[in-house]
C-alpha cells in the first residue's frame, strides 16, 4: 500500500516574502551612492604643534625629524650633516647661542629659518642673526607691494581706475610668489608675500625667488654650510601646507639631510634678563641708591641714651598686681576663700559652740561681732558668683573686716 505525499502552500507566508523582496528590490535599484564631506575638528596634538603636518610629511619622505619646543637644541648642536629649521621666536637668542650657531653653519650645517621678530630703525627691519651674514631686511615700497600682489599701473582715467578697483575688490586674486629650482622644468608657487623683504649686501646668493631684491626666500653659502631665509614660515603650518608647492619646496630643501631638527614655540628672556640687557645702569643707580637710604637711616644722632635703673615697687603694688592677676585669670575665689578660712578659724578660737550652731545663727553671731548687718554677712560669706570687680572688692573688703573685729 502506498501514500502519496501532499505539500501544502502557505500562501501568507509567500506573499509576505514577495513584498519584501520587491520592497528590497526597488530600494536597491532607486538608490544612488553620494559622496558627503565631514569637517572633522583637529587633534589636540594638532592643535599643539602647528607645524604637525609637516613633520608628517618629513616622515613620509624617510627623514628623520625631531621636534622642540623651545630652544635648548641649540646648547648642544647636532651634527653638522643634520639641518635646523627654526621657526620659533628668537627674542630670546643669546649672544654665546649665535655664536654657536654661527660655527654650526659654518661647519657644514644648513639652517632654515625666517626673518622674525622685525624691529624698525631707520627704515631697516634688524635681525641679530641674520645680520652678522650680510642679511637683513627693508619695507617695500607702494610699488614695490603693487608689483608682489600682481597689480599693475597705467595711465587710465580716474574712472577707468574706480570701475577696476570695484571689479578687484568683488573677486580678489591673491597670485603666489613663483621660485625657479635648478632641477625643476616648471617654477614653483609659493605665498610668501608680507610687507617687508630680504636684502643681501654680502657674497653671493645660492637661490633667489627674483631676479632683483627685495627677495622672500634666498639662500646661500656661509662658510661650508648654508642658510634659508624665508620671510614668512606659516607656509609649512598645518592650515597652509598642503596650498601650492609649500610641501614641495619643503621637500627639496630638505632631500640632502637624512635627519631634521625643528625648533618652535614661543621663548622670551625673563624680566631680569631685560633688564640687565637694556637697562644695567638703571639698576645700578637703584641699588647705589638703597644702599644710601639705608646707611642715611641707620645712623644715630646725638648720644646714647642711658638705661634707666629698674624702681622697687612697693608691698601694695606687688599685691595689688597680684589680685589683677587673679582676677584675670578668674581665680579670684581663691583669695575670697582664704579669707573666709582665716574668719572661721578665728571665731572657733574664741568661741567653741560656733561649729555646733545653724548657720542662720553662726551669720547672727558674726553679724554681732562685726557690727555689720546679717544680711551683708551672710552674702559676704556664701556669694560664690562675683560679677564685677565692684563686687570682689565689696567682698574683700568685708571679710578683713570681721576678722580685724574676732
């Protein structure tokens, strides 16, 4: 005997399945694939160090680098095969650190660094450093800066010059500086305009990024090393790096060095050090000064006064800082009780039944004897509480009495 096997459809279950499919179907089909930028915040290391990307991308091109926040590399230089960038603050820059560092470049040693820190004299920006090798730098003329930013002049009327001057200031064009490389076919694009630039007087210049000064990045030979000078070292910062060649010239400058030091940061020298550097003989007047005021007001006029012979105090006074004493210290129920130990020990002397009477009798009995009133007797010989010297005294007072009378 044999069966046959029956299948049944679930057919809810089926069509459920199919609107799933289809809905997954027509989603896949209608959806289309978008690219969408995300600003990301920067790092904190990032934020730190402004020149971190560039230290990312020395990494990249297998040199070694080697960063500082401060200037203290330079009391003990590296290798002379090594390069320098400096890019912090030189206000601090001793005259035995130049030295040194002179030696260093002379030796064989290359040294980046741009022209900080621009003090004003006679129309001259002065660097300490830099001017010890024939390089220091001028302010640019109006000329001068229109010929850098690209702007040209000519002779149109002044309306022609109004309607270009709108036309500029609706849609700026900020052209970079152009640096011709010796093994480059194309020049490279750099930003490095500022409204000063670099003047060589001495010797000859290695690269130049013009023809005629003023330049804004040169190089040459000092010694057996060299030098870069830029006038502007914000182009290898974390926000401007990756604009025109900045990372390309930082490649090549850097391509003969196998290891890289960068110094950045701010060091400035302490308050002492100022003013001992610029004002030694201002210190040295004040400190002339306090010595005089000091030996004016410590010398003595006239003679010496003589120490005058200690007095003896009296018996009164010696009791009398006795009691303040007492009474300051809140111990002046010793004294009342003592007193009070004298009156009775004396009216038991002269008279024997004064133990055996009440106490109402034995006040009666001294109130008698002394002449003063009982009331006055009995708050003389049971207030334990004084509230005032008025008090201590009246009390003082009335028990010498009744035992001046025993």
């Amino acid at each position: 005997m044999t069966r046959k096997a029956s299948f049944e459809v679930n057919w809810p279950i089926v069509i459920v399945l199919g609107i799933i499919l289809l809905f997954a179907l027509l989603f896949w089909l209608l959806l289309e694939p978008y690219d969408d930028t995300e600003w990301v915040p920067p790092s904190t290391e990032a934020r730190l160090n402004e020149y971190l990307a560039a230290e990312r991308f020395i990494q990249r091109n297998n040199i070694h680098i080697k960063s500082h926040k401060n200037l203290k590399l330079l009391d003990h230089l590296p290798k002379t095969s090594d390069a320098i960038i400096l890019s912090s603050s030189r206000a601090s820059l001793s005259e035995q650190r130049r030295q040194q560092l002179d030696t260093w470049v002379r030796q064989g040693g290359h040294l980046l660094v741009s022209y900080s820190e621009p003090w004003l004299f006679d129309d001259q920006v002065l660097d300490p450093l830099l001017a010890s090798w024939g390089i220091k730098a001028v302010y640019l003329q109006e000329d001068e800066l229109d010929a850098l930013y690209g702007k040209k002049t000519s002779s149109k009327s002044e309306k022609d010059k109004k309607a270009e001057d709108a036309v500029q200031c609706e849609t700026p064009v900020r052209l970079p500086n152009t640096l011709t490389w010796p093994t480059e076919k194309e020049p490279l694009a750099i930003d490095l305009r500022t409204d000063f630039g670099l003047v060589n007087t001495k010797g000859e210049l290695l690269l130049k990024n013009s023809l005629e000064p003023p330049y804004q990045l040169i190089q040459k030979a000092i010694g057996d090393g060299r030098v870069t000078v830029l006038t502007y070292m914000g182009i290898w910062q974390n926000d401007e790096i990756g604009d025109y060649d900045h990372a390309y010239l930082l490649r090549l400058l850097l391509e003969d060095h196998s290891s890289v030091w960068w110094l950045y940061g701010l060091e400035y020298p302490s308050l002492w050090q100022l003013l001992v550097q610029h004002a030694l003989p201002i210190l040295v007047s004040l400190g002339a000064f306090i010595l005089l005021f000091c030996w004016y007001y410590a010398k003595r006029f006239g003679p010496t006064k003589p120490e005058a012979s200690p007095e003896r105090r009296q018996l009164l006074e010696h009791l009398q800082a006795v009691a303040s004493f007492f009474w300051r210290n809140k111990q002046s129920g010793y004294l009342i009780n003592t007193l009070r130990q004298q009156v009775e020990q004396r009216i038991r002397l002269h008279h024997k039944q004064y133990s055996e009477l009440s106490q109402a009798k034995q006040f009666q009995l001294l109130a008698t004897l002394s002449g003063l009133p009982v009331e006055e007797v009995q708050w003389t010989m049971s207030q334990d509480t004084l509230q005032n010297e008025i008090e201590f005294i009246r009390v003082t007072r009335n028990l010498q009495h009744i035992r001046n009378q025993l």
